[in-house]
C-alpha cells in the first residue's frame, strides 16, 4: 500500500516514489523542450534570469528547472517541519509536493512564479519561525525582505504583501516595531530598484501603471482567458486540485484545535495566505495555471498531515491511486 509506505519507517520506498514522481515531467521535457515563459508583465529580474537561461542548452535548462523544483520542494518540507513539529519525515512532503505539482502538465515551463516561489517559501518560513524564537525581528526583517523580492520577480505576489501584515496579527506579534521592521525589510528591494532606476534613467516598462492595465484587464476578461486555455483535460485538472484542497483543508482546521497555541497560530497564517492566491488567479489571465502553483505549494503541508494522519486508510490509499494514475494520464496526453 502506498499510505504504509508513506507512513512507516521505509525511507528507500519513499525515495523510489519522490524519484518516480520526478521522472514524470521528464518525457515531456525531451520531446516539447522547456518553454521558457515572458509574459508582458514581466520584471526586469526575471527578465534577466530569461536571459540567462536562454543561453544554455537543452540540458542545462533542464537541470536549472528540475533545481528550481527540487528546491520548492525541499522547502515545502522545511514549512511542514516547523508546523508540525517533532516529525522528520521530510521525503513525505516531499512526494506530496511534488504530486499537486506535477498535477498540472503546465508546470513544464518555466515561468516568473516559480523564482519568485524560491523567495517567497524561504520568507514564509522566517515568518513563521519568528513566533517561536527569541529573535523575532531578525526573522521579520527577513521574512519582508525575502518576499518584496519576490514581488519584483513577479508584480503578482504583491497582492501578499498586506496579508503578511494580517499574519503578524495571528501570530500576536502586536508590538510596533515588530510592524516596522517587517515594513522595513519589505521597503528596502522596491527603495533600491526605484533608486537605481532614477539614478540610471533606465525605463522599466511596462511600468507600475501598465501592470495595474494589465491586472484590471485580466479581470475584466477572466472569463475569455480560460475559455482560451481550458481544455476538457485542463479542467478536469483544475477540478482535481479543487477537490484534494476541499478534502485537506477541512481536515486541516478540524485538526488544528489539538494542536499547542503557536501551532495552531502558524497554520491560521497559512489560510490566510490561500486567499490572496485564489485573488491572484482572478488577475492571472494568461498566467492562470503558473499561478495555481502558489496554491499547490501552500497546499503541501495540509496534504502531508492529510496523509499522515486520516483514519481512512484504504480510502486514502485508493485516492492515491487515482491520482497518480490521472498524473500519469495528463502526462502521456501532454506528449502529443
């Protein structure tokens, strides 16, 4: 059964799975290549980072990919050690990770979210790791730092940027200077790029009035977008993802209530921040399955407790199955 192997002490059996897991996208990627995705909203970093990448062959692309992905992975694990702590199962995590990801095909791409994903998980977790250390304003200067800069590789994520601020809220961090220095390490990477920008008279377009154009009119046209973008295997995807989050996160807030105050705290935040996710999809537009891997890695910690810890372990197990095999599915029907 796959929950037993998930839930015993078989670290081979779950290495083979994560590696197994892995190998998916692989066909994929030798046959289409990796897209490499610029969309008209993109930041002069990521743009930067597309430059770069552009230069390397086929295989190199792959592997910086595949590290980016290995990378979200790992610290979606991290994420799930300090809210549930005392486990250190960290391969579950792993392979759950890795199953909501590879659960869309067009995550074979490489896109503005998935670098901004590598500073806004590391950011996360300082956030949460300063409600449980006595150097909490080290961890919130850190934590603001980490995710500003993941809304200048992607202007989406700035959508999070308030929530953050509800999170210290949850967490009871209500002293001031706790609000001030979040506020300082969230300032300081848009103060630098807008100083550089006067000082080297250089035009970022589209501009902060063109992104907010661009916003407003994916809103406005959601509707024509995914009518675009949808097919009868794209949406039966998007139905699957719905459904995992419908089953995990009742379970998740049920369970919450049997855990210590701090983390119970942390698992509120991660709530919060699924609700500026689901808003970024409505201003995504063309980018409306590359913004569904935000949700799909805040899912990742709710889907490993889910698999850990439900009663119903034949059911799981058989859901598993039909996950998989529906992975599986989208991918083979991605190789044509």
């Amino acid at each position: 059964m796959l929950i037993r192997i998930l839930r015993g002490k078989y670290p081979a059996g779950q290495t083979v799975w994560l590696v197994l897991m892995l190998l998916l996208p692989l066909p994929a990627l030798l046959v289409h290549g990796l897209a490499i995705v610029q969309p008209e909203d993109s930041s002069v970093l990521y743009k930067g980072i597309c430059r770069v990448l552009e230069s390397f062959p086929l295989w190199g692309k792959m592997m910086v990919w595949y590290l980016f992905i290995l990378f979200l992975l790992y610290q979606g694990s991290v994420l799930w050690t300090i809210m549930a702590p005392g486990r250190r199962a960290r391969l579950v995590p792993m392979i759950s990770g890795a199953m909501i990801l590879f659960l869309l095909p067009q995550n074979n791409l490489f896109h503005p979210v998935l670098p901004a994903l590598g500073f806004l998980l590391p950011g996360v977790i300082s956030l949460m790791k300063a409600s449980v250390s006595q150097r909490t304003r080290v961890y919130l200067f850190n934590a603001g730092l980490l995710i500003s800069v993941a809304s200048l590789l992607y202007y989406g994520f700035v959508l999070l940027l308030p929530f953050i601020l509800i999170a210290l809220l949850v967490l009871r961090l209500y002293d001031r200077t706790f609000f001030a220095v979040l506020l300082t390490g969230m300032g300081l990477p848009w103060l630098y790029i807008i100083v550089i920008q006067w000082i080297a008279n250089i035009s970022f377009d589209p501009g902060g009035y063109g992104v907010v154009g661009m916003y407003i009119s994916n809103f406005l046209y959601m509707s024509t977008y995914l009518a675009a973008i949808m097919g009868t295997a794209e949406i039966m995807q998007v139905i699957l993802l719905i459904l995992l989050l419908i089953v995990v996160l009742p379970f998740s807030m049920k369970g919450i209530d049997q855990q210590i105050i701090a983390t119970r705290q942390q698992y509120k935040v991660l709530y919060w921040l699924l609700l500026p996710s689901f808003l970024l999809l409505l201003v995504s537009g063309g980018m409306f399955f590359p913004a569904l891997t935000l949700i799909s890695v805040l899912m990742v910690p709710l889907m490993c407790d889910f698999l850990l810890q439900t009663k119903k372990p034949k059911a799981v197990n058989a859901a598993l199955w039909i996950v998989l095999l529906s992975i599986a599915a989208f991918r083979i029907a991605g190789l044509q």
